[in-house]
C-alpha cells in the first residue's frame, strides 16, 4: 500500500480547485493534464489523482466520508 500525501493547508486548497478543474476534461486525460500543472509538487499530484480515482468509484463509502471530512477540515 502507497503512503497517502501529508499536505499543507494551502496544498489541500490546491487540491481540490485541481481537482473540480480536472473533472471538466474527459477521463483519458485527467492524469496527463494534474502532472502538468504541478510539476515541481508530486505530492499535490499525487493528492489530486488519489481525489480523481476515489471519485470514480461513488460506491466507496469510506473515501466519500474521507471527501466528506476534508470539506468540513476546509469550511466548504
């Protein structure tokens, strides 16, 4: 198992406007398109593509209440 990305606040926000901008491209090039935009940061990548996965698979229950809590951790 691959250890999760300790993240900042700020690296958290990154994340998530990261994420909801990749979900507008198709799935095909999600994972290209994350690299490109935080090249010097992998564990921001690393994060956002973590997010992607969790949210193609809804079914998850454990990672919607993980979505879930960070929302609540940010004030969204």
């Amino acid at each position: 198992m691959t250890a999760h990305p300790i993240l900042t606040t700020e690296q958290w926000q990154q994340a998530e406007t990261l994420f909801h901008t990749a979900l507008d491209l198709p799935r095909e090039e999600r994972e290209a398109w994350v690299a490109e935009s935080c090249p010097s940061d992998p564990s921001l990548a690393m994060a956002v593509i973590r997010m992607l996965e969790a949210d193609d698979n809804p079914g998850d229950e454990i990672r919607r209440a993980v979505r879930s809590a960070v929302k609540e951790w940010l004030g969204r």
